[in-house]
C-alpha cells in the first residue's frame, strides 16, 4: 500500500473528508485531490502537518503500523528524537533548499558505500 492510499484509508476510517483535511492541515483541496486522483503521495514536507491533523504517528502513515509495533531496526521514523527533529527542521526550508538538503543525503548515502 502506498503513503496516498493509506492516507485516505486512514482518512476513511476516521471520517475525514477531503475539504476537512485541508482545512485541518491548510493543505489545498487541489492537492489532496490530486494525490488520490493521481496516487502520487504527499511531499516529505507535509508528512508531519497530516500526522498531527489525523492524530497519528508517522510510522503508520509511511509504514502502517504504530510506532508500538515497529522494531527499533525496522522503524523509519522514531517518534521522538533527531528523525523527528529533521523532519519538523525541514518542514521550514525553501523548496531549493530542501532539493540541496536531498542532494547531500544522496551524498552521504553514496559515502557509505
């Protein structure tokens, strides 16, 4: 399942239509829309916003599963600590910045190897 379909069954089970969940977020109807209509799924930087909207944790938007049920290995997002730290730090950058952010996170990874 990807982050947009478990979006809108997230959105589903709790009764939250599209116009609702862009008023709770500020997130324009267009793009929640053309999320669903094209099942592309929401930017890194509107991850956060949706989570707190919904009152969910961020692994189960990205993986489905509480945070609970995770494994520290397996989790992609900690619910507390320096990952939820970057995200809430990114959410504030310019969209240039965010594209030089990814670029060396590439870099870092490519380092690794």
């Amino acid at each position: 399942m990807t982050i947009s379909e478990r979006l809108f069954s997230i959105m589903e089970e709790k009764h939250i239509s599209m116009p609702e969940l862009s008023r709770l977020t500020g997130i324009s109807r267009h793009t929640i829309f053309d999320w669903q209509r094209r099942g592309t799924n929401p930017g890194a930087d509107k991850i956060m916003v949706i989570c707190e909207a919904l009152q969910i944790t961020p692994e189960e938007l990205l993986i489905g599963k509480p945070a609970d049920e995770v494994p520290a290995h397996d989790q992609t997002v900690s619910s507390d600590g320096i990952d939820m730290q970057i995200m809430r730090e990114c959410q504030e950058l310019s969209e240039s910045k965010k594209k030089r952010l990814l670029a060396y996170v590439s870099m870092l990874q490519n380092a690794k190897k």
